[in-house]
C-alpha cells in the first residue's frame, strides 16, 4: 500500500498541493482528474522524488515493512520503486529502441550483464517493438514511445507506476491499446497513479477517481460506481460534461 499523509506543495507562495491525504493499494489504479494546473503532475513529481514537498509523508509497504520514499537509500532500497513515464516521454531518441532499455538497466539497476539482453527482449516482444529494435527512438511514432517508455520504466522493477498524461497525444484506437497494457499492470499488482484530464479513460480503467481543484481533491469515486450512479458524484459529472471550472 502506499500511504500519502497530509502532504503539502507551494511554489513561489503558491499552494499547488494542499494537504492531501489517501492510500492507494496495490493492484489499484488511482486516477487524479482535473484540468491543467490543479496539482495532478506535481503530485506524480513528489512521489517519484523529482520534487520535494513542503510537509507530508510518504510511505510504501515493500518487503512487509513501511518505508519512507523520501529516504530510500538509509533504508537500503534500490532507488527505482517509484517508475515515471512522462508525457513527452524523456526517451534517448538518438539512442537505438533496444539501446534505451539497456542503457537505463546498466546505469540504474544492479543487473548482471548477461540478464540485460534477455530482459531487453523479453519486454521489447511483450510491447511489440521487437522489429523495432535497431532504430533509433526519432523514427517512432507517438504510440510506439508510449510502449517503449513503459517497456522502459518496467525494466526497473517498479512496484509504484506514474503515467502523466499518458493519453494526451494518442488517436482512440492507442488510447484503447494503452488503457489495456495499464489494465495489465494493475493485474500485475502494481501501484498505479495517472496524473490526466481525458475522461475517456474513466470508461477504459477500472479505477479510483480523485477530483482535483486548486491542490485539493475535492470528490473521489470508484469509476463504476460513478458510471453506475453519476447523480452521486456531481463534481466529477461537471467536470466530465464539461459543465464545471474545476
């Protein structure tokens, strides 16, 4: 599980994040919804470590124990807990599609070297990108870094997920595919937090949703029980009619 305890962000006197506070099991996708500005992406930048809060706490309980995320390294934990796959996608696009995930996995992980081309392959199959092996990351389309910026964050061995945005330049028929491989990852029992204002993927998840408005979350709903009952969740039904400013 992964604790979130009253956790605060301001930037330039500005409250971005405002005492925020749940818990986020595993096998659960948490989807924090809300327009621009709201706070969802620096939440996902707090829990991967690329921000510090201002107060709060972050723990997650890994190897039958609580640790803090913000201080891995006095806990012996190998600094890849938390995976974030950006929006733009931060690939080496000079660097070959294979290149890419051994790179990361020399520099980041303790991996023997003989492991690294399996685990290349492995997950290059599994994302369909086998054919794509030798080119370099500029000759792929969007959907094709999406899947390569997962096979990436997944050769880390991750047990929390961030994805920002992770439909915001994709057709229906990608968002669909990219939907199902999060879908996946939760079966896998992953911690999953998506930081996005593409209500589709209220349809596409089985998730958690966190209305988000002014760093605040200000309704949460289970996405089939919101589907099944929207006069209940008024908030996250404005917002998704496009009948809120939230």
């Amino acid at each position: 599980m992964l604790k979130i305890q009253n956790l605060s962000k301001s930037f330039n006197n500005k409250i971005v994040l405002d005492n925020i506070s749940l818990e986020i099991e595993k096998g659960e996708i948490a989807l924090f919804l809300g327009q621009s500005g709201v706070g969802k992406s620096t939440l996902l930048r707090v829990l991967n470590n690329l921000e510090s809060a201002d107060s709060g706490k972050i723990t997650l309980e890994y190897d039958n124990k609580y640790i803090d995320l913000k201080n891995t390294k006095a806990n012996n934990i190998a600094g890849n807990i938390v995976g974030m796959i950006f929006q733009q996608f931060n690939l080496f696009e000079n660097m070959s599609v294979e290149k890419n995930i051994s790179f990361v996995l020399e520099k980041s992980a303790k991996k023997n070297h003989k492991e690294i081309p399996k685990i290349v392959h492995h997950l290059l199959s599994q994302y369909g990108l086998s054919d794509k092996a030798k080119l370099p990351v500029s000759k792929l389309s969007g959907g094709q870094k999406q899947r390569l910026a997962i096979a990436r964050t997944l050769s880390l061995d991750p047990q929390v997920i961030c994805f920002d945005e992770p439909t915001s330049a994709l057709d229906p028929k990608l968002t669909n595919f990219i939907a199902s491989n999060i879908e996946e990852l939760k079966e896998q029992n992953y911690i999953i937090a998506i930081a996005t204002h593409d209500v589709v993927l209220i349809e596409r998840l089985s998730c958690t949703i966190y209305l988000m408005q002014n760093g605040k979350v200000i309704e949460k709903a289970k996405s089939w029980e919101y589907l099944a009952h929207k006069d209940k969740y008024p908030l996250i039904e404005k917002f998704v009619t496009g009948r809120s400013d939230t």
